[in-house]
C-alpha cells in the first residue's frame, strides 16, 4: 500500500482504490492532506498489469482456446488486476512529469 512521504501513513486499500480511478496523478493524503503524486514506477507497473488482462488473446493465438472460455478469461483476470493493484501503487512529493497545476 502507499505510504505518504509527509505523514507517514499507510493508505488502506479501500482509500487507494478509491483514489486510483482518476486521470490526475495528483492524489491528497486522506491523513494530512497534502498533494502526492503516482511515481513514474508505479504506472509502469500499472501498465503492465493492466497488459495481463490482454493475455486471453495472446494465448488464444497460440492454443487456440474456446470463445465461451476466452470471453469468461477476460472480467476474471479484470477483476483480478483491479484487486491487486493498490498493493503495487507508490507515491511521492513531487509530480514525475513536473507539471505545474
């Protein structure tokens, strides 16, 4: 989970999920609330969790897999990516792409 670099406070799940769905990668500390920001590592990670949820496709190209399975596949491993992505989210002062708001 984030830790804020101000505070020092671990954010719950619940707080990190609910604040991962915008497109600012601005984010206020529900602690102190102060600005942090989605690190440059943390989206990439998310990049390439958010590619799994592709991986029924791939697979289908190379074993050639049931539609009913592959359709089912896809809001399975959705789901999945969405549970465990606030586990992989970092924060931090100062805005990756310096943007000034």
């Amino acid at each position: 989970m984030p830790i804020c670099e101000n505070c020092h406070n671990e954010w719950t799940w619940k707080e990190t999920f609910k604040r991962s769905f915008t497109l600012d990668s601005k984010m206020r500390c529900p602690y102190c609330d102060k600005d942090q920001y989605i690190t440059q590592k943390s989206k990439l990670k998310t990049f390439f969790f958010n590619m799994i949820v592709l991986l029924p496709l791939v697979l289908n190209l190379i074993f050639n897999i049931p539609g009913v399975i592959l359709l089912s596949l896809f809001p399975i491993l959705f789901i999945i990516v969405m549970l465990i992505h606030p586990f992989h989210m970092e924060i931090g002062n100062t805005d990756p792409f310096g943007y000034k708001s």
